[in-house]
C-alpha cells in the first residue's frame, strides 16, 4: 500500500503529489477508511468483493458499477474531485492506479492516498472526499454502495450539519 500523507498546502495544480509529512495506519482507520489489497481476478474478483459486502452488511442483491474516465471526459475528472460525502459506506475497488483519493480529517485537512491498482478502498458515509484524476487512462474502478449511491457536495454549514455528517463524526469521536 502506497504511504497516506498531509497536502502541503503548496500553490500548484491539485493533480501534483503535493506530499506533506506522513498519515499513519492508524489515523485512517481513526476516519473509518480501510484500504487493503485483493489479488482476486475475473470472476473471483466479483465473487471476493461480493463476499466482503455482504460480511459488511451490504444488500445481498448489491450491484457493481464500473468508474471508467475516458479521454477527454474533463468534464467527468471536474465532478469527481469535487469535495463531497456518499450518504453510505462506499467500497471502490481499483483495476488501474495513478490517481489519488483525499479525504478530510477533522481538523479540515487533506489526507492523499496514492491510489494503486488491484486495492480495495472503504469509505464511511459523511467524509468528505474528492477523487483527484491524474492520468484519465488509468481511472478504471468497480464501485459497490451499501445504499444509494447518493452523496452531497460540500456547501458551507448545509452539508457539514446533514445528518450523515453529523452521525459520521459522532461515531468517530467516540
């Protein structure tokens, strides 16, 4: 797993690593984000992901979507690293790398993890998150959704007081 670490707040297209100092382990599992690789390929893949669903709580009927940026879909890369928060957890599994995942801590600050292909990404709903496309050809993953895939973008007070805001950072203040 490629090392979480701070932006460093340093002017300059938020597509550059922008490497700060170090995210430990524990800080991201603090946020409730899991990240593990998966060696599954083919239907094994499908079936392995299926499996983790369902040990999550996910519908038995869970659909997988495939994420695919395709040249020129700059439009798609803008929405994507648009801050927001899925309404439900979210598990992103990765077929290509390259592209990074931030997310915010609750001092507002941007965590980037490196995103590498064949690894399992699970978010909580309620944390803020963008997806920063770096290279459209290798922005490729299967996205699993314990609800609706639903989210809502951040709009000041609006979005930090929505209830799956506001329970998200109740349970991990616990």
């Amino acid at each position: 797993m490629a090392p979480a670490y701070f932006l460093d707040n340093q002017p300059g297209p938020e597509t550059l690593p922008h490497k700060g100092s170090p995210v430990s382990p524990e800080t991201l599992k603090s946020l409730s984000i899991i990240i593990t690789p998966i060696s599954e390929q083919g239907p094994n893949l499908e079936a392995r992901l299926k499996a983790i669903a369902k040990e999550r709580g996910y519908p038995a009927d869970v659909r997988i979507d495939r994420f695919t940026s395709k040249p020129g879909s700059e439009g798609d890369q803008k929405a994507w690293a648009t801050e927001r928060f899925h309404l439900d957890e979210v598990m992103w599994f990765t077929l290509r790398g390259g592209n990074f995942f931030d997310f915010r801590d609750l001092n507002e600050n941007w965590i980037r993890v490196p995103i590498e292909a064949n690894t399992l990404y699970i978010t909580p709903g309620g944390l803020f998150h963008r997806y920063v496309t770096v290279d459209p050809q290798n922005a490729s993953a299967l996205l699993l959704c314990k609800g609706r895939s639903d989210f809502v973008h951040r709009k000041g007070q609006e979005s930090d007081n929505h209830p799956v805001r506001l329970n998200f950072l109740q349970g991990i203040r616990r």
